[in-house]
C-alpha cells in the first residue's frame, strides 16, 4: 500500500475544486493509466493553446473578447501544467532519494 505521503495528485479536481488523490503502489493499474491519459491530452491541450495564444497575440485588430477569453483559457491551462508537474514532482521525490 501506498505511504501517506506518496499518494498521486489527480490531474483533475473534486467537488468544490478540491485535489483529488489516488493511493495505489500499481502504476500499471487502471487508475494511473487513466491518470497518465489525461495528463498527456491536459499538456497536449496545452500546447495547441499556447500556439493558438501566439497567433492572436499578434493581431493587433483581434476582438478584446477573445483575447479576454484566450486569458481565461491560458489560466485554465497553466493551472493544469502546474498540477500535472506537481504530481510528476512528488512521484520523483517519493521513488529517488534527495541528494545535497
């Protein structure tokens, strides 16, 4: 069974956005793929958003609109890359001792 503190943040939230945390010592189980999936289609997303935020960026006549929604967006986006880095970060931390 899987410490206490080795539980696996969820790439995804709760009710009330709260974290969601997976304790498992089977990263080839059901749960943790899913969980890898849906990292890899969060930081795909991502990136197609961040080239898409590029374009309209560059349009100086883009609508405000869009550039307020593309603001939401990329918020909503980084919000994911930082959850998905932090689960990879603490599973890294868990499985490898520091060294100083």
């Amino acid at each position: 069974m899987t410490a206490p503190n080795e539980l696996r943040l969820l790439p995804w939230t709760g009710p009330d956005d709260k974290p969601c945390y997976l304790s498992t010592d089977d990263p080839a189980g059901y749960m943790s793929r899913l969980a890898d999936d849906f990292e890899a289609v969060q930081l795909g997303a991502s990136a197609e958003l961040l080239e898409a935020a590029s374009e309209t960026l560059d349009d100086h006549d883009a609508d405000p609109n869009d550039v307020r929604r593309l603001g939401h967006d990329l918020a909503a986006a980084l919000r994911n890359v930082v959850r998905v880095a932090t689960s990879r970060g603490h599973r890294l931390g868990a499985s490898e001792p520091r060294r100083i």
